[in-house]
C-alpha cells in the first residue's frame, strides 16, 4: 500500500511538471533580449552574453567591429554604455564571452502598447463577466425544474441537452452565423453575450448538487409557506455556493479563452477581446519571440490568479457532491 501511494504522488508530480514547464519558459523567455534568443538561448534563465576583455585589473564590455586572423578591433564601452576607446585593437585570446542574468520587464510594456491590449481586456471582462452572470442564473434556473420539479419529458429534454454536449461548435457556427446576422446582432456585444448565457455543462453541475439536498428541507419549506423561488433563494442556492463558484470560475475560463466564435462574429476592432488580439499581435509581432511570450503572459496571468484564489471551492465542489448521480 505504502509503494502505490508513492509511486501515485510520483506520477502526480511527473505530470505537474510536465504541464508546467512549457509555462515557465514561456515565462522566461518573455523576459529575455530578442537578441539572445536569435542567437539560441532558448533555456530558462534570461542570460544576457556579451564579449569583455581585462586591462590593468579591470574588465571592460566590447563589441567587436572586426576580427583579423588572431586580433580583433573593438569598441570599449565604459559601465554607462558609452564608447571610451574605438577601434582598439586587441588579440582574441583575451577576449571571453561573459554571462550575465538579466530581466527584460520592458517586454512586458512594449508588448502591451504595441497593440491596445487595454481595450482588448475591456472587452473580454465585459463580455465574460456578463457571460458568467446570465450562466448562473438560467443555470440556477435550469438545474432547479430538472431536479425537483416533475414535469413530462423532464428525463428527455435533459438528456437531449446533454447530448448537446457532443456537438463541435464548428457544427454550428454557420447557421449561428446566419441568425446573428438576420437578427443585425453581428459586430455587436449581443453576438457575443447573448448566445452563451445557457451552459449545458453548468446546468448539469448544478443538477447534480440540487439533486443531494435532503427532502426534508423542501418539505420543511414548503409547509412554512415558502414559495419555490424562495426555496431556490433562501434553501438550495446557499447550500450550493462551493459548485456555483466551479461553475462561474469555469464559466469565466471559458469565456476569457473564446477564440473561434468572437473570430467570426466580430469584424470591428474595437470589440475584439483579448483571444482574437492576441491572435492579430502574433501576426504583427510574429519575429519577435520575446513580444509574444510576454503578451501570452499577460493574457493568462489573470486566469492562473483567480485558479489559485479559488482551487479550495473547486476542490470541494467536486469532491463533496458536484459529480455524484
């Protein structure tokens, strides 16, 4: 028992560090100078390599301006960076290559100005927080008459939605496309909002946990005179914040990452959110590997952040009652 148990942690944290390393380099190399990356340092400190030679006790920085068959003519810079000495000329045996760690934050801003990503992030927090509100309502909604309350075809039409699940959206996006444009909602926040404020996944989440709240509470409820909207407020959706709060960090996570949809549903720059810009900045940036690691960087940070503010409730979302028949 005590093998099984090490050699799961093991693969565990095998697996752990498979997903995050690609992470960490993006991370690193976003901090990085184009230059050391064209030259092939593609690993995780931000080396930055430059020519130096000593004189007298000191070491000085140079860049060399030619090289001759066993001397060099270089530029001597002094710690300012300004050139001190010009065209000296000095044998390549007394030139090193020294390594030196620095971190390019400027990436960082330079991405970000770039293209406006500020206007891009306005939208996508527009768009996923109203996303994430109209989810949980017609979720809370859904999932209440699927659970307790009987109806005919109730098993049918749920199970019609879950199988809904199984459809690519590439199905779809065609004939959403012919509708959106019918209705004039194309180039607008409808196009993006409207259509994805009913989550099949949500509403199954939700059932689930409706589903695991005793009788007796409901019945209680009822005989105080408690309506069904107030057994949803007052009762169920109380007891169920753990899976509500899965159910709108998801929600968000889906909607931040939204790629495909607001691709063809949005032709106006001005309502492009952060997903479909980052895919036009990759295009115009697309030789400068330290640019793109940086906004890549900063388009998934607030993911990871609210990940790790709420991993607790998911947890226990899940572990307690989210996935139970």
């Amino acid at each position: 028992m005590h093998y099984k148990k090490t050699f799961t942690y093991f693969l565990l944290f095998l697996c752990g560090i498979v997903m995050i390393v690609p992470f960490l380099w993006m991370v690193t190399t976003s901090m990085k100078s184009q230059m050391e990356v064209n030259k092939g340092n593609l690993g995780f400190l931000p080396y930055e390599r430059y020519p130096v030679f000593a004189e007298n006790g000191n070491e000085y920085r140079i860049k060399i301006v030619l090289t001759e068959a066993d001397s060099s003519y270089v530029n001597v810079f002094d710690e300012n960076g300004k050139i001190v000495r010009s065209y000296l000329k000095i044998p390549n045996k007394v030139i090193k290559d020294k390594k030196h760690i620095r971190f390019h934050i400027d990436n960082f801003v330079t991405a970000f100005n770039k293209v406006p990503f500020g206007l891009y992030f306005k939208n996508t927090l527009i768009v996923s927080f109203s996303v994430v509100l109209g989810v949980i309502i017609t979720s809370s909604l859904a999932a209440y008459a699927f659970a307790r309350m009987r109806f005919r075809g109730r098993e049918f039409l749920f199970y019609l939605f879950i199988s809904m699940m199984m459809v690519p959206q590439p199905v779809y996006l065609i004939p959403s496309y012919i509708v959106l444009n019918q209705l004039n909602w194309l180039n607008t926040y409808q196009a993006l909002i409207i259509p994805w404020l009913a989550n099949i996944f949500t509403i199954f989440l939700l059932r689930q946990q409706f589903k695991t709240i005793p009788q007796e509470l409901f019945d209680a409820a009822s005989i105080d005179g408690c309506s069904r909207w107030g057994i949803l407020w007052k009762i169920v959706l109380p007891l169920s914040k753990s899976v509500i709060a899965t159910s709108a960090i998801f929600g968000f996570i889906g909607s931040w990452n939204s790629f495909m949809w607001p691709l063809v549903m949005i032709d106006d720059p001005k309502l492009r959110v952060l997903q479909v810009g980052l895919s036009y900045f990759s295009q115009e940036a697309s030789t400068q590997t330290t640019l793109l690691m940086a906004a890549s960087t900063f388009s998934i940070l607030p993911l990871i952040i609210l990940f790790l503010l709420a991993q607790r409730q998911i947890i226990s979302s899940f572990a307690s009652s989210g996935l139970k028949g």
